[in-house]
C-alpha cells in the first residue's frame, strides 16, 4: 500500500528535502501556493544548485486546491507566519494515524499541536543553508545540523523512520529525546541573524565586525536568560555555543562563539539570510513576530527583561514598512540599544 510524504511548502526547506528524498525513490508529494513553482516541480523538475550538489528532480507536486486523499508522515515546510492556516488547511488531508513534522524556524510545533493536537507532532531542527531563487530553482548553499525528536521526548518507530528519511539527505543527522533544547539553540542564534539583516553586509562580514559584537552578546545572552527560565539547557551546533551566551560568559568566551560563527557562515554560498532575502529582494514580511515576537512574549510570562530583542523586532518591522532602510545606521540604532 502506498505510503507517500506530503510536503507542504515546496520552497527552500521543503523543495530541497523533496528533490533529495525523490531522488532516493522515495514517495513524495509537494504542496506548495506557487502554481509557477508548482508546474516546474512536476515537468522539467526541480533544480538543486550550489557547493554542495548538483542535479534536477522531477518531483510530483501540487496546489492546495489540486490534493486530493490522506497523508500518514506530513512535513510542513512553510514560513512561520503561515503556520496556523498551512496547519489548518492540511489537517483534513491528515490519516487517523499521522502525524506532522515541523521542519521550519522556530517555535512553530507549539502552534500545529493546537491544531492536529500534541500527540500528533513531531520537532525538528533544521540548519543547512538554502534559498528558493524562483520556480523550480533552490540554491542549497551548505550543509548544516539536522535534527529529529518528538516534542514530548519519546523515541517511537515514527521517529526513527523520519530519521531514516533525514540521513538520505544529512548523513550526519541526529534523533534526539531533547528537541526543545535544540530548538531553543537555534533561536539564540537565530535571533542574530535577525540583527544581521538589518544590513545589507553578509552574515560572516557582520559577525567578524568587533564594533557590532555588543549587539550579538545582547541578542543571544537574552534568548538564553528566556530558555534558563523555562527550565531548557540550549544546545549548541555549528559553531554556536548556547553556554558561550549565559550570564554569567564574559565577553571574552563569548566573542568566541562569534567567531566561530564568523567561520562557519564564511563558508557557505548563501550569504545572507532567508530574513535579508525577505526585506531586500522578496519585499515580504519576514517571520520576526513568530520568531523573536514569540520569544518576547514568553519573556514576559517569565519575567525577563528582552530589550535587544524588542529592538530587533522594531527595526525589522521599520525596514518592512519603509520606514528605515536596511543600513549601517539602523543596525547601529540596535547596538546603542544594547549598550
């Protein structure tokens, strides 16, 4: 009997999973709101470019309104902000005994479980660098940590089949019984390259700046004082060390955090953020009030006092009202911020 993933949300995340998982025969169906993309993926293909691997894969894909019958393993792939309705419109094509993978940025498994319920969604944590360039286009700029775990800690034979399915992608992927911790991780960093963004320089240019390093201690520092207080130990990937941010890190271990970022992001095809694309080519909205907003507001529940990432989430929402340009001066408005 037939058993296919479902994709939903074809762009950098999804379009580069389905084309790899495809590829390796797999049973994949994409979803995806962009009939142009739409019609790439399923003709002539999905082209994957970049450092890492090259080759196009014809992949079957469809829009919402074309799907048609129930999917046991859901992947959603989609930008923050449309997590809520992506969940709703896929939940009636959901199998009574299926469940949905979060792969996307940040906290978003809280929002699906209120939809298809908790004990029907699973986390991931993604970091490999890739950006949708046009329909049937995906650069997938460098290899990054992936992670699988379910949100309530448990290891079940769906688990480790999705985990089956991420190392035909990254060989190196991890099955963990701590998503959360790896989440909260990638937020601390997240909210970085949040900060990077509001320049137009590149993510390595922005880390190896010592006169911006105030603005990063800040930015991470809060996220990891937010994660303490909920009770979660952040982990570390890539570079990035979530202890190198505590309170009580002296600048010194954590500059050197940053530089190792400066190392890892300096070797990668993609430059600059999903965030940077979304504000300097794509002219949308990015995901910050899902991302940084969220963290904010589960400040507040704690009693934690988030003045760099109120900033941040500030100055990207003047960015994408035109209100400020992305430049050197509005990132210097977020360091005077933190100073």
């Amino acid at each position: 009997m037939a058993d296919p993933i479902l994709i939903w949300g074809a762009g950098a995340i999804g379009g580069t999973l389905g084309a790899y998982w495809a590829r390796a025969g797999e049973d994949v169906v994409m979803v995806d709101i962009v009939p142009e993309h739409v019609e790439a993926c399923r003709t002539t293909g999905l082209s994957i470019t970049g450092p890492v691997e090259e080759f196009r894969q014809v992949v079957p894909c469809v829009t919402p309104e074309e799907l048609t019958g129930t999917y046991r393993r859901v992947v959603l792939a989609v930008k923050a902000q449309a997590t809520l309705g992506a969940a709703t419109a896929l939940k009636p094509f959901l199998a009574e005994d299926g469940y949905v993978l979060s792969a996307q940025n940040g906290l978003n498994e809280l929002e699906i479980a209120e939809v298809v319920g908790a004990d029907r969604t699973m986390g991931a944590f993604v970091n490999f660098g890739g950006d949708w360039h046009g329909p049937g286009e995906i650069l997938f700029g460098n290899r990054g940590a992936v992670v699988i775990g379910e949100i309530d800690g448990s290891i079940r034979d769906r688990t480790r089949d999705m985990f089956r399915l991420m190392q035909i992608f990254e060989p190196d992927a991890v099955l963990s019984d701590d998503i959360w911790g790896w989440l909260w991780g990638k937020l601390g960093y997240g909210a970085m390259l949040f900060g990077t963004a509001l320049t137009d320089d590149s993510m390595a240019a922005n880390f190896a700046d010592p006169d911006r390093r105030p603005a990063w201690r800040a930015l991470g520092r809060e996220v990891m004082a937010v994660a303490r207080a909920r009770g979660v130990t952040p982990r570390g990937f890539n570079g990035f060390d979530p202890s190198a941010f505590a309170p009580e890190a002296t600048d010194e271990i954590t500059d050197a955090s940053i530089e190792a970022l400066v190392g890892f992001t300096s070797k990668t095809a993609k430059t600059h953020t999903g965030i940077w694309r979304d504000l300097a080519v794509r002219k949308r909205k990015t995901e910050v009030d899902q991302q940084i907003g969220t963290i904010v507001r589960l400040a507040q529940e704690a009693g934690v006092e988030t003045p760099a990432l109120r900033a941040v989430v500030d100055l990207i929402h003047d960015i994408e009202d035109g209100r400020r340009p992305q430049a050197p001066e509005t990132l210097q408005e977020l360091i005077s911020r933190c100073s």
